[in-house]
C-alpha cells in the first residue's frame, strides 16, 4: 500500500524509531509525523539542549506491535526520559504476553483492566501544529475501547528556553467504570511531596494482596475480561494511597548504561493535577536480556473508578531537568468558573518570573471561563505572561476567542471545513484533493498546515500535510504531500483491472469532510 507520510526518508526514519535507545544523536533535525504508521515525534533545542516529544498512535495489538496506544516518550539531556521497556525476552512466553503486551507498561491509560480493547490500526490525529513556544498534537482514538466514546490525548512540547522546557499532558476518557494512568520514568529512586501518605501493601501485586506475582492463571479472573493477562500482576512492591486532589512524584534518575553528559542529574518530575480515587506506586521489571538494564524501574499509576460511565480528564505536567536547574517553580490548575469536563487551564510559574497559562478545551465550539478573568472560546491557547501581569507571547491552535479580563482578547479563525469533491487517483508526486468550497487561510496562520480528512477505514489516518492551495471558480485546489491515496487493492484481481478506481480501495471518498485546523503564534 501506499505511504502517507510527510517527504523523509521512510524506511530510515523507522529504522530509527525502532531503536528508541541510545544518547538520542538519531533525533532529526526537524519534528517528523508519520501517519501512514502513527508516529509524531516533536522536536526542539540544539546540541546537547535537544529534547523530543513521541507518541505512537498506530496498531494497538496486531502483529508485532503493542497495545501501546498514545503511549508517550521524551529524549533530553542525552539520554531516554521516558523509556519503553525495551525488547522483550520472548523465552518468557507468559512474561510476553502478559506485560509486555499490556497496555500499563506504558505511559497511557487503561480503561477497565484492557477490557474489550479493540485492535486499532491507526487512531485519528486532529491536529498538528508548532510555534516558537510550543509543538502539540491531539489525537483522538475513540474506537479502541468498546464502552469509552472519548479516547484522546493531547501533549505539548513547551519551549522555556534553549536548555528548559516541560510537556503538558491532557488525557481524556469517557466510559467504562475503571481509568488508571500509567506513568513511568527510567531507573532511580521516586521522592513524593511530604504531605502525600502511601501505605505498604504487604502481599501481593497491583492486582490486589491476593494475586501473587506472574501468576500464570491471572487472566481468567473475574475481575477483567482480557484476551491476555492486563499486566497488573506484573507490578510489585505496592504502596497506595487514599484520594488525593493532585499529586507530584520525582525521579532522582540515575545515568542508566553511562549515556548522559549530565550524569546522575538529571530529574523527571510528574505534576498529576487531577482529583484520583487512590495514587499507588509500584515496581515494574525491565527485559533483562539487555545487559546494564535495571533490575526494576517505578511505575505511578493513578486510578479513577465510578459504577459506570466514568468521565476523566487527567491533566498532567512533565518536568525535566537537571539537578539544581529546574526551570518552573509551581504548577497548578486554576479554579474553573464554567465550562464542560474535558475544559482546563494551568498555571505554569518559571523561575524568571514570568507565567504560562495553558487552556484546554473539549473542541473548537466549547467555551469555559477560569478565575481571573481567563476566558476561552475554542481548543487550545498558551499565553505567557511576564512578572507584571501582561501577555509577552502567546499561541493559539483552534481557538475562536481568548481574552483576560481588563486586558488581552485576541480573535481568530480555527478552520477551515469543507468537502471532498474529487481527488487525485492513482500516484503522483503531489497528489491533489479538491474542495466543494474556497478556502481561505488567515493572515499570521503558523505553517504547515494539516489537513484532516475523515477516511473511509480504519486503517488510515487521514492527516495529509498542505504543500499548496489554490483556488479558481470558487474551489480549493490541496496539493499535499502524500505520493497517493491509495488504502489497498480491492480484491486480488487487481491486476486484471483496467483502471485505478477498479483495482483499488482509496483512503477516503467524494463527499469526506475536511478540516484544516489554523494555530496561531504571536506576541
């Protein structure tokens, strides 16, 4: 089948990504959006001051992949922050199958213990977009889980400075009963806040003080309908704690197979600011057929239970830095005045005085007030105040309005829609879509654009990056950057085809809808 992807090279863009280890001297010098495979990865700094965002939105538990959807990594400082666990060691069948292959080995969230998890070939990326200040993605997967309608991520980069920097994380789930954020970094010692409590579980694993440790039968419990074992029998040494309203954890992370210039300094350091049922810390094993891997490295996981129909927004800041230089002060949510679940704001305060406000809406049309006067209409905006009070910078992607009372308000247009009237079959060196309607890209939109189109299948993303718009007798005209839409043969006489539109199945069809998200930057 055909590739979609921006113009890299493919094939060494992946042998890359499928060695995500090592000092980070790979990362490209430019961010890189697969989404033929469903791979981001988000880029800023220079020299040793690199530092890359990942997420991987692709397959979720077919051939060789994991059901590791949305699943979230970070490269700073010469070394992996966030790192996967690594090659499994396929002797360990059971191991295998039941952690490695389970969704809470990785940073993302499980919803009713992987329970009625669907295979996903690729999730859905709403938007792409990078500034000076910030490079973000949200990506919605809301078929992965059979009872959860709302499956989304959405992360940015934050650009602080050359060497500083953090990720704002929000993560939202609509359904099932159960939701547990899985956040791990790499080997070293996790210090909490003083006024967090956890008490020793002294028996069993995170299943429960019953279920011991790779206990082979796990997966036929009651408790969850999993086709493999969810992985909870897997995390060891237990500690759990009551309901907490926020929650910070640090890795004091130590320089793991000698990589890092910065030694044993670097920190991780996990701002949870969303109200949990219980907060438990845990252990989690590395494969250990890598020589230097860590005997065990500290799983966070964060669960929210209700009866049923459970809505949670989990909003999260991720600090890294090295010892003695963290670049932010406090994080906290700001009070919010109205406005639906999956609304927020936080308040980020630097060490130089100034302070970032990062809202967050549900979509383009939602609209929520926070205290202060902060209001927003649309999805997302960034603003960075300075010490006294007013807007230096800001950034804005799909937002209608932002305003803070007796001062900044500031417009815009969050997209263009429109429908597919026709489009380029066969392959091309830019292939072409063309438009029911003219489209008009606002004056100051940050470029490239993203184009979303809704695909036929689910094995296509639909995201295209616009290399050109044209418009004649009152049509759009995209050229993206794509060599063709071709999804897969139609059946396996294709060859006895006489045209393109007989032999093959194409990503989307005339009438898709289409949506070019603008972000804007300024100050």
């Amino acid at each position: 089948t055909a590739s979609v992807v921006p113009a890299v090279d493919h094939d060494r863009a992946m042998a890359k990504l499928d060695d995500l280890s090592g000092d980070g001297s790979w990362l490209p010098e430019e961010s890189v959006n697969l989404t033929g495979r469903g791979v981001v990865v988000l880029k800023q700094g220079t020299g040793e001051n690199r530092r890359a965002l990942w997420t991987h939105y692709g397959n979720s538990h077919t051939c060789h992949n994991h059901p590791d959807t949305f699943s979230l990594g970070l490269f700073a400082f010469g070394r992996d922050i966030l790192p996967n666990l690594g090659y499994p060691d396929l002797k360990e069948r059971h191991q295998f199958t039941n952690w490695h292959l389970s969704a809470i080995s990785s940073n993302t969230v499980v919803v009713d213990g992987q329970e009625h998890m669907r295979n996903l070939e690729i999730a859905d990326q709403k938007l792409l977009a990078e500034s000076k200040l910030i490079s973000l993605f949200d990506i919605s997967a809301d078929s992965l889980y059979e009872q959860a309608s709302r499956y989304r991520r959405c992360v940015g980069l934050v650009n602080v400075a050359d060497d500083a920097f953090y990720v704002v994380d929000f993560f939202d789930v609509a359904g099932g009963r159960e939701h547990v954020y899985s956040f791990h970094s790499g080997e070293g010692d996790v210090v909490t806040e003083s006024q967090m409590t956890f008490a020793r579980q002294t028996t069993g694993t995170y299943a429960g003080p019953e279920v011991p440790y790779a206990q082979e039968d796990y997966h036929y419990s009651e408790a969850y309908d999993c086709r493999w074992g969810n992985g909870f029998h897997y995390l060891y040494d237990v500690t759990r704690s009551g309901p907490l309203d926020a929650a910070t954890f640090t890795w004091n992370l130590k320089n793991t197979h000698g990589i890092s210039p910065f030694g044993d300094d670097v920190r991780c350091r996990l701002n949870l600011l969303s109200p949990v049922t219980e907060a438990a810390i845990a252990k989690g094993k590395p494969p250990q057929n890598t020589k230097g891997n860590p005997d065990y490295i500290h799983y966070i996981l964060a669960r929210r239970n209700a009866e049923e129909k459970l809505t949670s927004h989990f909003v999260g800041v991720i600090e890294a830095y090295v010892a003695g230089k963290r670049p932010a002060v406090s994080v906290r949510r700001l009070k919010k005045l109205t406005g639906g679940p999956f609304s927020s704001d936080v308040e980020v305060t630097l060490a130089d005085g100034r302070r970032d406000l990062i809202v967050k809406g549900q979509d383009e049309s939602a609209e929520a007030t926070f205290e202060n006067g902060l209001r927003m209409k649309g999805f997302f905006c960034l603003l960075r105040l300075g010490a006294d009070g007013n807007v230096l910078e800001y950034h804005a992607s799909m937002a209608r309005e932002v305003s803070i009372e007796g001062g900044f308000r500031k417009s815009f247009v969050p997209s263009a829609r429109s429908r597919v009237a026709g489009f380029e079959e066969g392959v091309a060196e830019r292939s072409t879509v063309v438009l029911t309607d003219p489209v008009v890209v606002p004056e100051g939109a940050v470029t490239p654009l993203w184009v979303d189109i809704t695909p036929t299948a689910e094995r296509i993303d639909g995201s295209y990056r616009v290399v050109h718009i044209s418009t004649r007798r009152g049509q759009s005209t995209l050229y993206l950057d794509a060599d063709s839409f071709i999804a897969g043969p139609k059946d396996k006489s294709v060859f006895g085809k006489k045209t393109c539109a007989e032999a093959f199945e194409y990503a989307f069809a005339k009438g898709a809808s289409v949506t070019i998200p603008f972000s804007y930057h300024g100050r």
